[in-house]
C-alpha cells in the first residue's frame, strides 16, 4: 500500500536537557528540588543542576541565574558518534551552526545551533551518567538512586514547548534538518499554526506553538513527567499553599492525550507537569493528525480545566512592557 | 567518552500484533471484547481480529481457534520498505526464514521466520489502518474512535514474552539478526538466566524467560497496557466475578517498573495487563542493567503481590501431561 | 473545656434516595444506568427504580417523566421508629407537614414535608433491601451483587444541594427541626450566604447555595459516588463523546475537599461525580468552618478546574424565560 | 417491615487516638513523621504526639518509649459529656472499669477500662484542638495546617484491630456495653472467630480477630488513612528502600472493601494504610455480613496480594519465645 520512499533521519535520539535562566535561583531551586523532589547533582558557576529520580544522565535540568527567566539552551542528544556528525553538517549546511563547545558538566563536546527564529540548541553524543547521591542507593538496579521522599517526585523530563512566529519554517527546521517526524498540526486555513513533532515513541518531544507578540525565541514550557493523576493533584495542593502560581489544570490534552497541570514556577518560567504519557506513537509511517483551528479547544483541551488567555500569550522572556507580566 | 561503534540496526519499528491459538474461541473473545473493551474489526476463517481504542492498525490482536492455546506467531512492523528487505535478509542469512506469505487482513506480504527455539514470527511493512467502527466516531482525531464503554478498555499492546531454554541463544538471535538492544539481564553465574530487548523506547517490547520443561517454542505471555493503578484493580475485580483466573497482581515489577495484573484467559493464554508504563528508555547508548539471580525476587516483584510458582513454569501450549495444566 | 450542653438530635440517619424529574426519561435512563453503570430495579407508573452496585436498598435514584427537570422529592431514613415519630412530630409542630403517604416500591410508609421554601421532602424508617439481579450475584458478601462491566459505574448516593432564597431560615430548619449540624457557611457580613450540613460523617449530606432567580424550590444537584480521580476523567471521556454536557471539573473543592465532575444528565438535571470523598467528620463539637464571601473562589474550588456563571444561575426546574435554558 | 425495637445507644462518637509502645522511639517518630508525613504536636515524658495533617485534634498518635511493643491504650470519644457518664456507668456495671485519670495532653479527664481480655481502653469527652504549626498556615479553612511536603502524608487514624481469644465475648462487651453494631464476622461452625464493628459510618472503627497463642491482650494494627491506591504504592517504594518491612500488600479487601498495606514500624507494631474507604454503612438496620470460616481467602483479600502466615500470628507484645519473633 504505502510507496517505497527515502528511508527517515534517526540521528536525534531524545531531549537530553533544558537550560532555564532565572531571576530568583534559589527560589526556582527550591521550587524543582523541594516541592518536585528534583536531585541536585553538581553546582558550578551561576548554574545548578539538577535530575529527576528515575533518570540516568548526569543532569535534565541546569537552572542558571539571569535577569531574566527563559529558555537558556535545549540540549538533544544524537543516536551515535556518526549522527551527530551528520547533524551537525547538515545544521551547517542549513546556516543555523553556530560552533562547537567543549562541553559542561555531564556531556562531552556539544555543537551549538539555532532554530530559524534563534531558539539556542545544543546536539551532542558523549554524555556521563549519574553517581549514585550519598545515602541513596537503591537495590532496585535500573534507577541510580532511590524514589525521594520530599515533594511530589517527578520521574524525568519530557518534552519541551517553544513559540514561533513562523510555525510552518521552524517546523520545517525540525524535519528537514533534524529529522523530526511531526505528529499531529493545527490548520488556520492554509497556514501552520502549532505543529507537535517527535525523535521518540512519545507523542511529542517538541511542540511549535504561534508568538503572539512582536518578541522572537521566546520559550513557552517545559514539561516533567509523573506517573497517576494523583500526583498531579497533590502537586497543585502544595503549589497552592507555597505559592506557586497554578496556570491550568489537572486536565487532559486532546492533542498528545496527557493529563497535565501547567505552574508557572518561581523564576517565571511555565512547567508542565504529566499525570499521564498519553498515547505513544511506535507507527513509523504515523499519518500527521490534522486540526482546524476551529476545533482548538477541543485539541488542547480535551477533558477538564479550560486555558487561560495568558497560556497563548505569556512566555519567557516576559514580552510585556516593563511592569506588567502577561501572565499576572 | 564512549567509543565510537558501529552504528545500531533501527530497521524493526515495533510489535504489530499477535496471534493468539485458543481451544475456546468465544470464551476467549468475551474476555478480551467484553472485560478489555477491544474492537472487534473483522472475522475470517476461524480467526476474529481485535484492537485496543487507542490503536491505529487494523488490529493488535488475532484470536484463532485452534486445539491448544499458544501463540499462532508474532508480528513485527520494519520501519521501511528497505528495512524489512535488510532485515529478510538477515534472517535468511541466519537460516531461520521460512518463507513470504501474501499477508492477511491489516496488512500486505510478510516474512515468515522462527527463532532459534521454532517461535513463529513474521515481519512486514504494508500496513492497512482501523476503519472507524460504525457510530463511534470521535472528535478527539488522533483515536480512530470512541473510548469504549465496555468493560476496562485497554489502550494498547505494549509487549511480549516467550519461554526459551536457551536464553542467550535466542537474545544473540534479537540482537544481532533483528536489531534489539538489551534493557536488563539475570545472570546465574556465567549463565544468562532471562533477558528484557527493545527496539522502541518502551522498557521492553519482548522478554525471555527461562522453559524448564523439555517443550520448546512456547509462549509466557502478552501485555496490554491501562493508564492507571485504578484500572488494574477495577479490572481485577471484574476478572474475579467473571471466573477468569488472576494468576497474580496488582503489583509492581522491578524489572521495567511496571505496575502489573496477570490473568489466564479462558483459552489457557497468560495476559499481562499494565496499569503504568514503568520507565521508558531513551539512551541510545543504554548499559544493560544486570541482576543476579539470587535479587531475582526483587527484580521480579519490586512491591505489592509474590509471584506464584505457576509463573515460572506454566506457558502456552501447557507441557504438563494431559490432564493436569500447570497453572491450575 | 466545652459546657454541658443538650444532646443533640441522631433521628434522621441519612439520605435515602431523591427521585428526580425529567422530560426525557428514556435519555435520562442511558445516562444513569449505561454511563454510570446503575442497575435499574424496578419499572412503576412512569417511574425506573435503580441503585449503584454497593447499595443495599432497593434504590437510591427513581427517575419520574415530567413535563420539566427538578426534584421530585428528597427522602431521608429515620434512624429508628421511634426516631421517625420524634421527627414528624417537630415537621408538624414547625407547620412544614403534608401528611402520610402508603410508601413506594422499596419503602414503607412515609412522612411527607417540605423545607421553608418549598423543596419536596420525606421520612421514613421501614426499608426494603435490593434483590440480587438475575445472572450478578457475588460471591463478596457484602455487596448485593457484582461490580458491573457497562459504562464507569458509581457506587453509591452521597448528597444533595438545593436552591435557597433565605439560607438562614432554611438552614435552621434542617438543623432545629430535623437535626443537621452545620459543618462549613459562607458569610457575606452578617448573612449566611450558604451552608454544608451532616446527619453522618459526610462532610455534608445536604448544601443550601444561593437562588439568583424569583424562583422556589428548585435543584442544584445531586453527588454520586466514585472512588478515585481516575474514574472522574474516564467518566469525562465518555460524557463527552456521548453529548453529556461537562459543567466545570474534574476539580477539587476546599469546601468538603472532594474531587469532583459536574453533568448536565439529558434531563436537565446536574449530577455531580465525586472522585475522592473528601474530609470526613467524626467530631461531635465539630465548629462549623466559616468563609467569608470573598473567598468563594478558594472555598468553592480549591485545586483545577474553575467554575462557570452558570454553577450559580442553573437549577432545576430551569427558571429562564422560555427559549433560553440558563445552562446553555 | 422492621419491628419496633430498643433504640440504639450512640453514646461512643469515633476512635480518637492510639498510644504506641515501642522500645525504638526515634525509628518509630521517624517512620510516622518522616515517611508518614505526620505532624508533630507535643512531648512529654517519654512520649511524642503526632496527627495527620486532616486532623482537628491535638493528636490522634501517641508513641510511647517502652520495652516492647504493644498498644498503651486506645481512646474513644463520647458524644457528649452525658454520654461520657452512660457508657461509665455501664462499663462499671460490668466491672471493667479502672477508674478516672486526669487526661493527657489534647484531651480533659478519661474514664479508664479494658476489654474482658484486658486490652486497655479509655473514654472521654473534652478535646483540645490542634494549634496550626508554626509556618504551615492555611488558606483551606478547614484544615489546622497544610499539606506536608515530605513522605507520603496520610490524612487521619481510621480503624484498629486486636487479637482475641474468645471473640464473641469482647464482641458482645463492645456492642452491649459500648454501643458498636457488628457489620461482619466470620463464623466456624457455631463459633464467631472474627468480628467488625462500629461507631461511625466506616465500614468498621474496630476489628476482632483470633488470638492464636496464649498471650492475651494484645494488639493487631491500627490504620491509616490515604486517598488513593497510587499512594500505597508510593509508600510501599519509600518503605522498602528505607528497610521498613513490608507485611503484604496493596491489596483489596473482602471485609470492609478497603484497599490495604501492612508495614510494621520500626518499633515492631503493625501499621495498616489505607488507600480507599472501602464501603460505608449509613443503614441504621445494617444486616450483620456473616462469612463462613471456608470463605476467609476472599474475606480478607478480594483482589491483590495474598495474606502471609504472620498475619495471622504476630501481634504486639510479640507473643513468640525470645529471640524468635513470629513475624520475621
């Protein structure tokens, strides 16, 4: 039935870390280490970094402190010493490369690039894995350490959310160059107006969302994955009580199908937590789902709490004019 | 740090369907239309075809009457038309094809093959996609229906285990003919006792553990996967009242972490039913994890229900002289 | 510390079931008993009996065709004979009596009354336990038969929550007259603005909120009873797809503190689903919890979804002029 | 229907705490504070009281250091002062009754007395309520503080259970002079081997099962109560890594329908959670649920793990020779 076309890109293997930038270290610190279980591995710089329980590299998380919150770099990890050369001549070829680093604490050498509206990304192959923390060991050998006792506990990271003004470039962008299959798009007539994309079995590793504003590159979420709608639950009950600002949710997506509370934490940055993976997708020839932009709703929420204005408009950096935070 | 290798096979994408063999095929139909909420999409011969709501292929599942339960073959989908032509060729190279077959409803020609210990598989790249069933059409467009209101409705397949009495022979055989990397092993002694192998991100997408009867070829059981904790016990009540054995569960595993129910279906077959999918893997340069025998009560059950001796010894079709089934 | 103080009054012992009017009672019947898995018991005049799967009683729901949604009557259980007769003795010395009725399938006779602004009420004490349905009995003996496998099945009735122009007068009633004590108000300045009150250990098994309308005597909505979030987004799937219109949730309260859904049934009716059972009170000098007015937000949804204009406007009967139904 | 009989006596409200004896106080402090998430309201001697975070009282846990393990006493809560002197008066006319003692910190004076197998009890009437915790204000008017932030927090005392040998005998002193109705037992032949009953409308505030050995007067569990199932698996991984032994369980009950987990605390008593209610009694004619003696299996465990020997054999003081614990 299907045709024999050109054999797919697998060179990019999965969403190894963010970089967020924020204002308040400590107060985002104490936000990802105490309420959701985060383990901080290594200090350096003005920079912490930080891991769920079940993950197995050296960081997910590096909270770095700036004046202002956003998106510092999204690392991807390549398949393989051969993949990442691949990429890295193909990024070039695209003119987006913007040099290689030597590397930061947990991974080896990293080529930098961006994204057609400059979003800074890093690819690299080379990556160190977890010691086991003081005290923490576990008889339960495909974990480094045992299940936290604090918080909520996340178990990783997820997948990654960035505004776009122009969807259907930095779609292409992540299809063309990097080898993302797109999994399901918004239709405002003939234009792109949000595209999901994925390397993995997961619904989406990266979703385009539109920029409202005149600003570019600007980062709309991150999101760390639970286990049960329960810990969704008990999350915002102590988000509520310590302050944390509850955009939206517990709900259920339609688009990807995961049940998830949006925060905004304390340095300004949106977090997404999962209560739920929603489907997954293992069809490598997957149909992209389509949707117009009549059905939003239903696409972005599919059970549950409604959106707010401020999750179509407020991103990080804050575009809003001095003193007045679009998400407030 | 790491060395540079040779580059991985990505050529299987993932576990299509199986073929379930059943001596009592209405029984077995009613267990997994009316209790698991699948579709039935199509009957033919003395098959009947199922899939879970949340699947995108014709089906998942194929009941076929037969005099003894056990598994008719197991089903991969390659990842291209080129892939499965590599992958054909492997095998053959491997002396283990037995020949193409024109294909069967939901998808085109596949290539018939065994492992080393004669369990029938096969593997094709034509694929035909669910029909939405009549009067359950669904707004939400990434499920080809409804959520059904039936029973506890899976979602999904999610894996498969077989019975090997020579385990590293058939993991060497998954490997290095189909492609799979290894998630976790028991070792006993120098002796690989059973092995976890995935091609996809999930934990594992087959298992092989040991057959200590003298039969070969033998099938332990297949998983589908829930959303919930909730859904397992739920389920497991309504298994009760039913009269369909629950060999033992809820629980959670150590090896892969999934929360999990076993059930014997009224044809004789194990069924796992997951109610979290347990960790996912997403390294590309993943180190096996290896347990020793003697933690295998850890790495089995990591909390809630013991394994039954039964779990070890009974698979489909039964070894135990007539008229005494292992599992009872 | 606390004073001697008169006993207080144990002479209703809970709510037994409400009947509930609808303009489309085949509908209405779908709802209750494919959506929420409810066994109908019985068929009267234009009448269905039914009952979740853990009550004993012969029904705890009797749906009634009528030319509009409402309430047709609320009955509560005395906790003796003797109690019933305390009780209707204090209804007709407060002028709210209407006299005896013979009783109805599942009840004997009855002591019909009504609250201060008319709702329909009654007290009985013989009660006729639910047979067990042909083809369900359990072998768990303390259920009167299995859990079914047809739609996301409730199992019991929990409260109910009327309209009210005069709170405090109302309130008082259910306390002086039938013996409720008050477990949360709402106060705007000196008024009692609403009010949550137990005979049980419920954190309420009636709530009086506030009648916007000229209208009298109408419904809010009656709670039915789940155990867990899990079922609450299930349930929601399925409303949705089936054309139940979703009022707000699933969210959690701060009053009472349960999870919780709200339905519009075919009828009109608004049913709540409850997914956790909230707080329970055991003490019997429980100080009644008092919100001031401005904090109803807190109070009314403590964590997810928010509530619509429509949560305080719609009751049944639906008191908008004719054509534009206030739910809408 | 019913005849005219007696009125019940409601003079005993609900169980109001446990004293702990445990000859390791700072491991048991730590395993109710630490992975419980209990607050810790007062010391004194060599006591340390705690309460859940749900709880309005001062404490419903007191732990108390002691050269073994055992229930100190348990506590009951009158419902009024003039029920206080009922159940006195009938306590000493059946000659149990040891006398007033002046109260304990969170409670007035108390009526001391022990079961007919001298398992050592209280009743009293005047309370104390929690003070918030310094820094854990909240917003949720009714609770006295927030939720914690640390282990698996369990929400309130439920049920306790004791170890009889001649159970109809403590049984009839708990209904006759005391005031419980029975909602279940477990007969062998003529004999009552097992009895539930209770107070308020849980499926029971006391168990009665059989003392195996010759000790007399000790104590089985007491309970704990959570939300949800996901947190007895949450628990049951903290407590397994932390070398809390893990008795059986999550599991799902017969009896009561309450999903369970057994740990024994660092100080050897059994502790049961509780992620699910299980069915409430709100029926003042409740019909006593009676199990043969052949259907125990189901009884206890309706779904999940099974029931290991030492549940039926240890208790506090561990009645084994020295050095042979019967739980280990």
């Amino acid at each position: 039935m299907q045709a024999i076309e050109p054999e797919p890109i697998y060179d990019v293997a999965h969403l190894a870390h963010v970089e967020l930038l924020t204002p308040d270290l400590d107060a985002s610190l104490g936000f990802f280490r105490d309420l959701l279980g985060m383990e901080e591995t290594a200090r350096a710089g003005g920079s912490v970094y930080l891991r769920g329980y079940e993950e197995q590299y050296h960081h997910s998380l590096k909270l770095t402190a700036a004046a202002e919150a956003g998106a510092g770099h999204v690392a991807w990890r390549a398949r393989s010493a051969q993949a990442l050369q691949r990429r890295v001549a193909a990024i070039e070829a695209a003119g987006l490369g913007r040099g290689w680093i030597d590397g930061d604490l947990g991974h080896g050498r990293a080529f930098r690039f961006v994204t057609p509206e400059g979003h800074p990304m890093e690819i690299f192959w080379e990556v160190e894995y977890a010691a086991t923390p003081e005290g923490k060991a576990t008889a339960l050998r495909n974990r480094p350490q045992r299940r936290p006792a604090a918080g909520v506990p996340i178990r990783r990271i997820d997948h990654l959310n960035l505004m776009v003004a122009d969807t259907a470039l930095c779609r292409d962008f992540m299809i063309d160059v990097l080898g993302f299959r797109e999994r399901e798009r918004v239709m405002g007539g003939p234009n792109v107006v949000a595209s999901w994309l994925a390397v993995t079995n997961l619904s989406h590793d990266i979703a385009l969302v539109p920029e409202p504003t005149p600003a570019r590159g600007r980062f709309h979420h991150v999101a760390l994955h639970y286990t049960s709608l329960q810990h969704l639950y008990d999350l915002a009950e102590l988000a509520r009580e310590a302050g944390i600002r509850i955009e939206t949710g517990p709900g259920r997506h339609g688009i990807g199908g995961a049940a998830f509370l949006y925060l905004i934490e304390p340095g300004g940055n949106r977090i997404e937590l999962m209560g739920d993976p929603g489907y997954m997708v293992f069809d490598p020839s997957w149909r992209t789902v389509v949707w117009d932009a009549s059905e939003l709703a239903a696409a972005v929420v599919w059970t549950g709490a409604s959106v707010p204005d401020s999750f179509w408009v407020y991103g990080t950096p804050d575009a809003a004019a001095p003193g007045e935070a679009t998400a407030a």
